[in-house]
C-alpha cells in the first residue's frame, strides 16, 4: 500500500485549479464569440433594413408586422432561455441568431431616428462600460448574487414604465426610464458575467448553455445602448 506524500496535495490542487480556470475560460471565449456575432448580425440586418425603403416600409410601416416581430423576439428569448438544458449547440446557436436579426429588422428605425454620429457614440460608450463592467464581475471578489433581486425589480419596473409611457408619452418618463436603464444594465452586465463564470467553474456542461449566456450579455448591450442612445443621441 502506498501513500501519497502531503507535499504533493498542493500540486494536484494546483491541477485541479488551472483545469477548471482553462474550463471558465473556454466557457466564457464561447459566450463573447457568440455575443460578438449576434450583435455583428444585428447591426448588418439593421443596417441593410434602413437602407432599404422596401424592407423599411414592410418592417416599420405594417403595425401587424412589427410587433408580430417583436413578439417573435419575446418567444425566442423564452425557448432558448427555457430550454438550455435540452437544446443541442447548433440549434441554440441558430435561434439566437435568428433572434439578432430580428432584432436588427426592429431597431432599424433607431438608425432612421438618430445622427449617426449619435448612434457611434453612444455605440462606443455602451462598449466601454460593458468592458469595464465585465472586467469587474470578472475580477471582484464582492459576491454580487445579492444584486441580483435589486436588478430584477428594477428591470420589472423599467418595463412597466414603458409599457405605461407609450400611453402617456410623457418626455420626464422617457428620461426617469432611460437614466433606470443604464443603472440596472450596466449592474446586470456585472451580475450576468459573475453568474457565467460561477456556472462554468461548477462544471456546468449544457452544450447551449454558452448560447444562452451571450444571449444574457447580449441583451444587456444592447438595452445599455439603447439608454444611453434615448438620453443623449441626437435626433435629426
């Protein structure tokens, strides 16, 4: 019977840790290829629909259309959401990519809306602040778990104030909205890439699960740019 010396323990913990943070770091290269190429399909889509009176006017003019598109949206974010654990990679991967272009088709009209010096910058900003931010839900120490129900019912009351304002079209709203939503999203992008790299380093294996992540770091960037747009852009 052989016995292993107590100077080798600290050895194979060693092993252990540099495994598990090449599998974090695998997990979370997946997830921001995956953010990168949504957010790189939705401003194609964005683009090419605002350039296109034909697509302008079937997308943004046909009421029926378009929030048939935004429902389309809302039922995608739901399938890839609740059934991580089920979807194969390809599949997510597919839907959350038919989710970015749909989502470029809506937003096309915030081309149309705002200079594009206007949409560059807040572009620029909302990139800085998703860095810094993911930077420090990657390095702090601070369990930020505890954010999480703030986070929550800030996001609960941003939406029913904006389903409320398209009634009331109240510019003090608009603006409470807009300030609410860079505050919740900018905390949610720290929370979310915590909350990946937690999954990750405890072994979470669902093959769409990165799919599922990017979708949650995507939809902080882009409602961040899209507050940040609404205080600051510049409307033509």
């Amino acid at each position: 019977m052989s016995f292993d010396s107590p100077s080798r323990f600290p050895a194979r913990e060693q092993v252990l840790v540099r495994g598990a943070s090449d599998v974090e770091r695998r997990f979370m290269s997946a997830v921001y290829r995956w953010m990168t190429l949504g957010l790189g399909v939705t401003a194609l889509v964005a683009t090419a629909v605002a350039s296109s009176e034909t697509l302008l006017l079937a997308i943004v003019g046909n009421r029926i259309l378009f929030y048939g598109l935004i429902l389309a949206e809302l039922a995608l974010v739901i399938w890839i959401s609740a059934a991580v654990n089920r979807l194969p990679a390809a599949a997510a991967g597919g839907l959350f990519l038919l989710y970015s272009a749909i989502n470029g088709a809506t937003l096309s009209v915030v081309l149309l809306v705002y200079t594009g010096a206007s949409v560059g910058i807040a572009f620029l900003t909302t990139a800085g602040t998703f860095a810094a931010m993911s930077v420090y839900g990657t390095v702090t120490r601070r369990d930020l778990t505890g954010w999480g129900s703030f986070l929550f019912m800030g996001l609960i009351g941003i939406v029913i104030a904006s389903l409320a304002n398209l009634f009331f079209r109240s510019d003090m709203v608009s603006w409470v909205v807009s300030c609410a939503g860079v505050l919740v999203f900018t905390g949610l992008t720290a929370y979310d890439t915590q909350k990946l790299r937690a999954y990750a380093r405890a072994g979470g294996g669902a093959a769409a699960a990165p799919v599922s992540g990017a979708l949650s770091l995507y939809l902080d960037f882009v409602n961040l740019f899209l507050s940040l747009l609404r205080l600051f852009g510049n409307r033509r």
